[in-house]
C-alpha cells in the first residue's frame, strides 16, 4: 500500500516504494504540494500539519491507462507534527458504484418506454378516440402488450437478482439433464407452432445425470430456445442437441454439451462477446418489436457461473446462430 510522511516543513520526508511509483516522479525531500497537486489531498494534509487532525481525501489518478481511484488517510503521527499519508485503491468499489447507477437508470428507461406509451394510449381514449369502438379495441390490445412487456421485465429482473444471490452456492442435487431439455421442448411446442418454427430435437435416450439445479437449468434451455424461437424467423427450423463429450476443451473435462442453433438473420461478430451483458441488445429495434427484455442472455450466463459451465456463441450472418453450453460433470 502506497505511504508516505510529511514534516512541519511541508516537505516528504519518506516514502515506500509503491508510493513512488504511485506519484511517479522522485518526491523525497520535495515540497508536498509539488508532488501532491489535488486540492482535497493538499487541504487534507494542511489541516492534519496545523492542529493534528486526522482526514480522508479522494486522490485521482491513471495507472497504465486507466483511471484509479484512491483514498488517502491522512492522520498525524504521535506528537511529532509530522502527517502520515496512506492510500487505498478503491477502484473497484467506485466501478461498482458506477455499475448500480447505470443499471437503475437502465431499467428505468426500460419502464418508462412501456410506461409512456400506455399514459398515451389512456389520454387518447379519454379524449379524440372515446367514442370510437375500432381504435379502443385496438389501443387496448396495444396496451395489454405494454402491461406483458413490464410484467416480464419485473419478472426477469427478480430472476436475476435470485439468480445473482445464489451464484456461489454450489447445487446439491442430481438431476438429469436430457429429461430437463426434453421437459423444456414440450413447453415451447406451442410457441414454436405460433411463430411457424419447426424444433428439431436431438437428445441421448438414456438419463444424463449431473449435480445441478433443475429450475435453473429449465431457464437457461427456455431463454436459448426461445430466443432461437424468436430470432430465427418464420417457417425455419430449430435444431437442440444434447451430448457427452469425453474432453472438452474449454472446461479441460468431460462434460455435456447443449446446442440451440437457428437459422435465423444471425448476429454481426462485434457484438458477440457483449450478448450477456445486462440490457445489451444486438437489434435493438427486433428486441422490442418482438417484446424482449434484454435479459434473458445474462441470467443465463449467472446460472451457468453458478454450475461452472461455459457459453460459446457463433453466428454466420444470413444463416443463423448457435449457442453452446459446456457443462461439467464430476
Ligand atoms: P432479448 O430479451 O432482447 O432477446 P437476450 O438477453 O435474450 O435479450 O438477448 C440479447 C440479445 O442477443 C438480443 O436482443 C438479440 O439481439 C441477440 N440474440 C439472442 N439470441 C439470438 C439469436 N438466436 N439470433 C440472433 N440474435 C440473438
């Protein structure tokens, strides 16, 4: 931890190696507000040099490209006058913070739409369209979908802060996944019938057991499957495999490996590796129209930090989408 003191002649009398290289610069014997040129650190440090009073500053900084962000406690040393200075990295703390902020203002802006246009269609039929019988019947089913489209997002953002609060509990039981795919298939039938797409199964007749969570496993082949559903498009298929693999490569063991691949418009390599970022949509404008929540990728992705699986998406533009998940068996 970066450290370092200062006498009554407002000079740094020592320092510690990472403070050095912290400042970058040679400071011992150097006057501190030379060194130290950030007003709430210099005021901190006046004030501990005056009447011995201990203080806390920001200090703000770059380290090898990066903004840094440090806490130093200034506290005066016994009697001696001199102040001694110690910074903290909290870096990671001020990200996290930063996260918070821009996840509630995401998800408010994810209400407000669905909020605005309801407040608008409500306005409407209390005024201009009152009387007229073929816009109410259709402005209400335009607001039964608004209504749907917040209830999922509530309902996907429970799952996620559930999810996110058990990631580190290990799960206990044995369940057998081709049965929780199988399980799975049968209740998107009918969805799959809806958007005219035909599944195309593909599963080992014998269980295949492995310590994991059965609801939580149902989800992740529920939001894959569904989206392949959703993003592959009218009159194609959607092919699900599930299979034991001896070794595989990105779990170094052996394990099953899950497919859900579509045939779909497929998705552009830059937005690959951001797919299970919370709220990150690759057709921003197709998420909406077809009522997605921008959440479906990142619960998916908790759930399967939790099992100590992995994901691996490709996509060929114009032919469609696989996403893989690796799962390891003990
Ligand atoms: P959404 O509710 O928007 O579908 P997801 O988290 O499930 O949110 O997916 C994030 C984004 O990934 C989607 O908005 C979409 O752009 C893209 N995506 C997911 N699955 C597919 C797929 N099978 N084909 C094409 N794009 C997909």
């Amino acid at each position: 931890m970066p450290a370092l003191a200062i006498a009554q002649s407002e000079q740094i009398i020592t320092l510690n190696d990472a403070a050095q290289h912290l400042l970058g610069m040679p400071a011992q014997g150097r006057h501190f507000i030379t060194v130290l040129r950030q007003p709430s650190v210099v005021e901190a440090v006046e004030k501990c040099l005056a009447d011995g009073s201990q203080a806390t500053a920001e200090f703000l900084t770059r380290e090898n490209g990066t903004d840094t962000t440090y806490t130093v406690s200034v506290s005066p040393v016994g009697k001696t006058g001199i102040a001694l200075l110690s910074f903290q990295d909290i870096t990671a703390v001020t990200a996290a913070g930063q996260m918070r902020r821009d996840f509630i203002a995401n998800v408010s802006h994810e209400l407000r739409t669905p909020l605005t246009a309801l407040m608008g269609f409500i306005e409407t039929l209390r005024g201009a369209a009152r009387d007229d019988a073929k816009a109410r019947t259709r402005f209400l089913e335009i607001m039964g979908n608004e209504t749907e489209r917040m209830n999922r997002l509530v309902d996907d953002l429970l799952s996620l802060s559930r999810v996110e609060a058990e990631e580190r509990v290990r799960p206990d039981a044995e369940i057998d996944v081709a049965s929780v795919v199988a399980t799975t298939l049968r209740n998107l039938t009918l969805l799959a019938t809806q958007a005219d797409v035909v599944l195309v199964p593909d599963l080992p007749s014998e269980p295949v057991m492995m310590r994991a969570d059965r609801d939580q496993l149902v989800q992740v082949c529920t939001n894959l499957i569904e989206n392949a559903i959703k993003y592959g498009g009218k009159g194609k298929r959607v092919y699900v495999s599930l299979r034991i693999e001896a070794h595989i490569d990105a779990l170094r063991a052996r394990g099953l490996v899950l497919s859900v691949r579509d045939e779909g418009l497929g998705i552009s390599p830059q937005h690959l590796p951001r797919l299970t970022e919370r709220f990150y949509r690759a057709d921003e404008h197709r998420s909406r129209e077809l009522g997605g929540t921008g959440l479906g990728l990142a619960i998916v992705k908790h759930i399967l930090n939790r099992h100590r699986a992995r994901i691996k998406i490709t996509s060929t533009l114009g032919q469609g989408s696989e996403f893989k998940v690796f799962l390891p068996l003990e």
